[in-house]
C-alpha cells in the first residue's frame, strides 16, 4: 500500500487528519519517471479508516472493517468479485453495464473467470494491461466483449483504476494493488474511492485519452500477435502521454 497519515493537534485538543493514498512508491527515481494517481483528502471517513490500516500493523491480529477503501488481504478480492458480479445482474436486469479496469498485471484466475462470465452476460469490459495478461480476449461465446490494449512509452504507466458503471452512477477506485494473487491474498494493498466528481472526469479523461492512442497502444488479441493500434483514413498520430502532458500543462 501506498500511505501517508498526517494528524494536526491544535491547542484547544482538536485533530484535523489529511492523507494522500496512491497507486505508486514515494519515491524520487519513480516519480521521474512512472505514470501514477494520488489521492489527497481530509475525508473523515477515509482518514479514519487509513488510521486502521497503520494500527494493523501494531495489532496485526486484528480483524478491521472498512467502509469505504477496498483492503486487501481482507476484502478487495471480495469486493472486486461483487462489483463485477453487480455489474452482470444489472446487464440482465436491462440497466447500463460495462467495466472499465486499467492495471500493470492481470493474473488472478478467479478474476479472470468471473470477468469472462461478464463478457457472456453481455457487459462490455475495457481493459488498459501495460504487463502481464492472462486473459484472452475476443474468443467466441467466452471473451467476446473484452477488449485489451497495453501502452508501453517514455513514462511507465503504473496507475491502477477500476471503473464499473453502477447502472450510470460510476463508481471509480484508484488503487496500490494489481490483479494479482499475490496483491489480493498475501499483501497489505488498498484501493480508494474517488468521490470528487472533477477528480472522477479528470481520471476519466486520462483513461479515454489512453484509449485513443494509436502510436503507442498495442492490442491484445488471442493471437498473441499483440500490433500496434492502426491509424484508420489517415487519421493523424494521437499520443496519450503527449496528449495527458498538455493537458496538465494547460492547467497550470
């Protein structure tokens, strides 16, 4: 997990909690070069449940609930297989449905199975894999509506994000974890809520702006062959890294 806890004791005995969680390492050398979201918040909910994720490590024994972050080795798997899981019910019920997940690795074979039981149930599932990919996309009556693109460039995308539709009210989580089983079952990971509905369309900009890269995007196919994304009638190069740096450019 990636965590900082900052608490303000005022004299008149008052606490004011701020913490940032993130989906990459506090580190120099990385921030240089790695692709990474971080999420700065003085939510009394989340801070407090932050604070119980550094008390585990005092109390190691114990088991904490949490409310609002997806915790691993606890409840992240179990979440995650709900939201998917949600998102089927809701394909059969009539409602909007789709799965949005961006991620380093996917390897997680139970993951995997319940996202391929998605894809048979109709939910459209978008997947950005810069790593590792067990999953097959586009086999019939199986992966059919999973579609897979890893973008590998001058700065290591390293952010994890994972989207599902919520029949059209979005719920998006950032997280430190991979779909991996060594992130689910063996590691302290989180994944956080974003609540904000700017810091929502600001992340959700990034991702869409990924999906339109056509110089740097391969696509993941069941042949492994794994080409380059091509440009359609002469459609000019899009870059999602170039185009992400002068989008924050222009808001400075």
């Amino acid at each position: 997990a990636k965590l900082i806890l900052i608490t303000k004791r005022f004299e008149d005995g008052r606490e004011s909690s701020y913490t940032a969680i993130g989906t990459g390492n506090f580190h120099e050398g990385n921030a240089r070069v790695y692709a990474d979201y971080f999420l700065m918040t003085s939510n009394n909910i989340i801070t407090a449940e932050v604070r119980k994720i550094f008390s585990f490590f005092d109390n190691y024994y114990r088991i904490i609930h949490y409310r609002q972050l997806l915790v691993s080795p606890f409840y992240m798997r179990r979440r995650l297989l709900s939201l998917i899981e949600q998102e089927i019910r809701n394909y059969e019920d009539g409602k909007n449905a789709y799965i949005l997940i961006k991620a380093n690795n996917l390897v997680d074979e139970e993951i995997i199975d319940k996202l391929y039981q998605a894809s048979c149930a109709g939910v459209k599932i978008t997947l950005i894999v810069r790593g590792i990919c067990s999953l097959i996309p586009g086999i019939k009556g199986l992966s059919d509506n999973i579609e897979i693109i890893s973008i590998v460039d001058k700065f290591l995308e390293h952010s994890r994000v994972f989207i599902f539709c919520n029949n059209n009210e979005e719920l998006m989580y950032i997280s430190s974890a991979d779909i991996m089983k060594r992130n689910l079952d063996y590691r302290l990971e989180v994944a956080v809520p974003i609540l904000d509905p700017d810091i929502k369309n600001e992340i959700k900009k990034i991702i869409e702006m990924q999906l339109l890269d056509n110089t740097k995007a391969r696509i993941i196919n069941k042949t492994q062959s794994n080409q380059y994304k091509q440009r359609i009638n002469n459609e000019p190069e899009y870059n999602s890294q170039l185009a992400t740096y002068n989008y924050y450019k222009k808001m400075l």
